[in-house]
C-alpha cells in the first residue's frame, strides 16, 4: 500500500512562488502524469515528495503518516532524472547494483535482483559495459534499473524521456506503461510533453504557475478542458483558438471575428456578450468544398499518409488548421466552406475560463 498526500504544498525560492498550496492525493498503485509549460512548477513538487527541496509550507503524507522532516533514504521512494548520472568509472551491472550495496545488500540476493532487473528492462547484455559505450536509450533503461532494483513502492521520474530522439522515447514510454503494469507500483512522472502525458497517465495533474489548473483522466482533459490553457496546451495539432466578439443577433448569439462567423444555437444562450475566444479542435472542422465560390481558400495541403492537414491563413500569426481524411483529394487555393458543429465548440471568456452551455 502506498498513498501520496500533499495537503496545501508550498514552495517559495526567494519572491518567486514556485508551487502554490498544491492539494493532491495519489491513489496507491495510480499512474499521475504531472504536466505543464517550464517553469510551472512540476519538478520542484516533485523533489519535495522526494526530500530534496524542504516545503516552506503544507504537508507531505506517504501512506497516512507526515514524512516532511524524513530524509530522502527513508521515503521509500525512487527517483528517476532527465539526466541519468551514471557512475562513469563503473560498469552497467556495478552502476545498478550500487543502492543495493549502500544498504549492504549480500552478494547473491544483489546479483539475483540485478538479472531481475536487466531482465524486466532488457539491459541484460549490456551489463559488462561501461556507461559511455551505452546509447542514450541504454543508458536511460540503466538508470531505470538502478532504481527499479532497489524495489521502491513509489517511482518519482522527472522527465525520464527528454533527452532522448521521438523513435526512442516512443519506445520507453511503451517501456514505462508495461513496467507499470507488471510491478503496480504508484507512479508520478513528471512531462512538458502533453503526448506522454495522455498516452501514460491514468491521470493527469495540469500545472500552470504553480497551481493546478484542472486534474482528470486524458479523455477528461482533452474532450473537457476547462480553459483556454488546457484547451490549447492539449492535442496535436492544437485546438484553432480564435479570438473575437460574442455579439447579440436576434434572439440568438453569434461569434464574430475578422475571418469567422458562427451563430450559436440555443444552448449558447447564456453565453456573455462581449469579447471571447472560439474554439474548435482540427479534427471536427467540416470541410466541403464550395461550387459558389467561397472566399476561403485553403493555404496549404499537408499530406501524413492517413490524415491530410489543411491550413488556412487568419490575421493571427497561427494558420487555422483541419484534419480531414488521407483519401480526400484537396489542392492548394480550391474554394471550400468550413463548418463547425455545434457539439464540438468551445467557447472561452475574456479571462480564459470556459463558458459552458
Ligand atoms: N533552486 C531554485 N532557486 C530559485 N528558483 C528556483 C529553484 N528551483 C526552481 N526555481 C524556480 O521555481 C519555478 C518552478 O521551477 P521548476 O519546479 O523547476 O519548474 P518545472 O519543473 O515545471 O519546469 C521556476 O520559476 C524556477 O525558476
Ligand atoms: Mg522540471
């Protein structure tokens, strides 16, 4: 059993807040994906749980009891960086065997828990090498074992991935989805990249400035963000974000910009008149094309095989994008008319906040 409690968490470096009084509780066994822009807070959270940052404020609980004044050896906690530090005068095997021998670990059961390991990580003929004739990839899947070795009932891993190319970090993030899995232990991994974060979490804990803006399962998160933040920090490519008017046209509302005009159906009725934002993910825009000649006309065709992305200049310095289908034939400067269902618009206020129906 192992449950993580931070109860009003607070960091101050000098004048800069870096984490506001977080309240977050991580569910024994739970895999939480901490995400947000640098600077948001996201590691300096993540070394109080560890011990290495001393909380100016708040609580930290493991498993019901305050672990605030514990040094880190005594959380039973394992932490996994960006950059993976290897001993370089050591080989992989004495690089992973090393916390088992500070805690004077025998012989056999050290080398019975390192072929477990390097097994569980697939490390296993790499364990003679020294770290630099390690790849990055190796070297990260080492850095996991050393701490896997050590059987912590928490994995803390701050950006675990970044350093490495898309294809690896493809392949590691699979890697840390099945380790999960198969060890059931509670994860916190920390990510500026909102693709890990949705493809790993079994929820995720958006930061923003030291608060936590919204916490939710991926398809929470994407299909119900509740700010223009959220809304734009995930999907790829982005939600169009459009910025114009919310004007009274009759009975009804409509959204009115330099480029898009879009009465809102009754259900948008409460919506505030005044300035806002429209929103629509890429993948919902209709695209039909236009026999009357419409004065849209699509900027550029980008081809990925099974979709086709569609851009369309605006005034902003952010094309309006559509995915439409990979078999759909579309060129360059050919009139169409796009259309957005009302089910998959989001509206914002001039603060950002979502307006709901
Ligand atoms: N040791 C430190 N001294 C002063 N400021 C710090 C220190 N560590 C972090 N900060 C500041 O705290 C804020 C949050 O940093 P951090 O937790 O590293 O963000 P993230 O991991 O989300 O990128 C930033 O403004 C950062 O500059
Ligand atoms: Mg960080």
């Amino acid at each position: 059993m192992s449950r993580i409690e931070l109860k009003d968490l607070r960091k101050e470096f000098g004048s800069v807040v870096a984490v506001k009084d977080l309240n977050l509780t991580i569910e024994d066994g739970e895999f939480i994906v901490l995400v947000g822009p640098s600077g948001c807070g996201k590691t300096t959270t993540l070394r109080m749980i560890a011990g290495f940052e001393d909380p100016t404020a708040g609580e930290i609980k493991l498993d019901g009891s305050i672990v605030n004044d514990l040094e880190p050896r005594d959380r039973d906690l394992g932490m996994v960086f960006q950059s993976h530090a290897l001993f370089p005068h050591k080989n992989v095997a004495d690089n992973i065997v090393f916390g088992l021998r500070m805690k004077n670990v025998g012989k056999e059961e050290q080398l019975q828990k390192l072929q477990e390991v390097s097994d569980l990580v697939r490390i296993s003929h790499l364990l003679t090498k020294m770290p630099a004739q390690c790849s990055g990839g190796e070297s990260q899947r080492i850095a996991l074992a050393r701490t896997l070795v050590t059987e912590p009932s928490n994995f803390l891993l701050d950006e675990p991935l970044s350093s490495l190319d898309a294809k690896l970090r493809r392949e590691l993030r699979a890697e840390c989805d099945r380790l999960h899995a198969e060890l059931q232990k509670t994860f916190v991994y920390v990510t500026h990249d909102q693709e890990e974060a949705m493809t790993l979490a079994d929820r995720i804990v958006v930061m923003d400035q030291g608060v936590i803006v919204q916490m939710g399962s991926p398809i929470d998160i994407y299909s119900d963000p509740v700010s223009y933040f959220v809304a734009d920090f995930f999907g790829n490519p982005a939600m169009n974000l459009i910025p114009g008017e919310f004007v009274q046209n009759g009975s009804g509302i409509e959204f009115k910009s330099d480029q898009f005009n879009v009465p809102l159906n009754e259900k948008f009725s409460s919506v505030p008149i005044g300035s806002g934002t429209f929103g629509i993910r890429p993948e919902n825009v209709k695209v039909v094309s236009s026999s009357n000649g419409s004065d849209r006309k699509i900027g550029l065709v980008e081809p990925l095989g099974k979709d086709t992305l569609l851009y369309f200049e605006t005034d902003s310095d952010r094309p309006f994008v559509a995915v439409v289908d990979g078999t759909e034939n579309h060129t360059a400067g050919s009139p169409v008319e796009l259309n957005f269902p009302q089910e998959n618009i989001f509206l914002f206020d001039s603060n950002g906040d979502r307006i709901r129906a």
